[in-house]
C-alpha cells in the first residue's frame, strides 16, 4: 500500500466505487427502459426501474460516507461512523421495496393479456450482465477491504440488477422461442427476480442492524487483541474484552488483570502500554478503554 493511499479514510475509497456506480446505473436504467417500452417487455423494464433503485439508493450511501468521515465533535464524541450502517439499512429496506413493487407489477402483468416481446431486447440484457457483475465485483471488493456494510450493500444491488437482467434473458427467450401463449414469461422472470432481490436484501439487513446496535463484530478481533495485551510486561490477565465497531473504526473495552500491590502510577502506565500496542497493532482501532483489575493472589 501506497502512502497515498494510507492517508485517505477507508470512506473516500467507498465514495469513488458509489459514484463509479451511480453513472454506470443512470446509463443502464435509460437504456433497459427505451428498450422496454420499446420491446414490450416488463421484465426489461423492471430491471430498469431496479436500475434506478440502485441510483436512489447510492446518493444514500454516498450521503452516509460523506457524513461517516466528519471527526468526532462536542455532540458525537465517537465520531459519526454510525451513518454508515444506517445508509446500509435505508438502502435495503429500499431494495426490499423495489423488489415488492416489481413482484405487484410483474403478478399484474401476468394476469393482462399482452403483446410478445420484441426479438431485439435480447441483445440488450447481456451487456447489462456483464457491466453489473463487474461492477458488483468491483464495489465488492472496496468494501470487504475497508470493512464498509453500506458499501457491500451497494454492490449487491449490482449483483441483483445482474441476476434480474440475466432472468429476464431467460423469460423473453422462452417467450420468443414459444410463441404464442408464453406471452407472459418475462413477466414470471421478473416475479422471480423480485424474490432473489428481496433475499438479498434481507441478508443485508441483518448485518447493519447489528452494528447498530453495537453487537460483536465478529471473533476474530476479539481473539486477537487478548495475545497482543497479555504480551505487554506487567499483564497478568484480561479478564474482558469487548469490541464494537462505530463506522470503519474500532472501540475496544479491556479489563486487565495487574499485580494487586502495584501503585496506581504502574497500573496507569500498563494501561497506556496496552492501548498503544493495540493502536499500533490495529490503526483502524480508534480507542481502547483499559480499566486496571487487581490481582489479589499476589
């Protein structure tokens, strides 16, 4: 890693996958919606209001980056990382929206008589794919490396365009290679895309919530702080450890367990040793709490 790229806020990598996406959907959601209008396909078309979806709810998260980077101040003393998985649960909640709305409209769709899908809205659906699934990848990858739910949220909904461009694929082919009579295809493949959509964002959801309410990132942290801590001369025993994730930074809380008859000044500059080891162990952790326990064996 570059000292450039050190210097910037985990944030600001998030912010050029965000906006990569916004014009990369903007010019999707234009073209599956001339297409179908023009083809007489629902499915295109509910795959170009998915597209719009993904627009709305990227100015979201890009507003929730943007808000997730202001440093700390008198009213959020923690800083305000908490708008990053509030962005993540807005924008699943209005991926689940999207996919209720499209699941209506397709079950409408179903029960109208229509007009066959045009032939050349196929040719369209394949280059959608291959965009969104790169761009899924993209966005996916910026996130798991800075640790950014908001961010994983906005690359599955790049996945989920891929995966609903790809079903409508599969409909408007059985309605052209059937004829008469599978008229309505595509529109079963949209009633199915709505149902991976809202999957996907339910998995979303979950992960934010939690961080919202501070629950335990995950093991592996925890299970690495406690050897760095003991490691430190004077640590006799971490009777706690806890650890909650505020945005991209860590907090973490530790009981450590000293010689019962050590001054108050040793305690005190143990505890600093502990919190400096672990700042320079994990430069994403932004405070460690260490309250000093006595060891009354000694």
């Amino acid at each position: 890693m570059t000292l450039s790229s050190q210097q910037l806020h985990p944030a600001a990598h998030g912010l050029r996958s965000t906006l990569a996406g916004i014009i990369v959907n903007l010019c999707l959601a234009a073209i599956k919606g001339i297409a179908g209008v023009v083809g007489n396909s629902y499915a295109l078309i509910a795959d170009g209001i998915e597209s719009l979806t993904d627009v709305l709810s990227s100015l979201i998260i890009y507003a929730g980056l943007r808000v997730a980077m202001r440093p700390p101040d008198a009213n959020h003393p923690y800083g305000h990382g908490k708008a990053e998985p509030m962005a993540a649960v807005i924008v699943s909640a209005s991926l689940i929206a999207a996919a209720i709305f499209i699941a209506y409209e397709s079950i409408h769709e179903i029960r109208t008589p229509h007009t066959m899908p045009a032939g050349f809205t196929l040719f369209v659906l394949p280059v959608v794919v291959i965009a969104k699934e790169a761009m899924f990848r993209f966005a996916n990858r910026v996130g798991n490396s800075i640790g950014s739910g908001a961010v994983k949220a906005d690359a599955w909904h790049h996945r989920s365009d891929a995966l609903t461009s790809a079903l409508a694929f599969a409909g408007i082919s059985v309605a052209l290679i059937g004829g008469p009579g599978w008229e309505s295809a595509d529109d079963w493949a949209a009633l199915v895309a709505s149902g991976v959509i809202a999957v996907n964002a339910l998995l979303l959801l979950r992960p934010a919530v939690q961080e919202l309410g501070d629950a335990l990132p995950g093991t592996r942290l925890s299970g690495e702080i406690r050897p760095i801590a003991m490691a430190v001369p004077g640590v006799i025993d971490i009777e706690k450890c806890y650890v909650r994730k505020m945005g991209f930074e860590y907090y973490v809380d530790l009981h450590v367990v000293v010689d019962g008859k050590m001054p108050v000044r040793g305690g005190h500059f143990i505890a600093h040793q502990v919190k400096d080891a672990l700042k320079a162990a994990y430069p994403r952790v932004a405070d460690v709490l260490v309250h000093i326990e006595p060891d009354e064996k000694l």
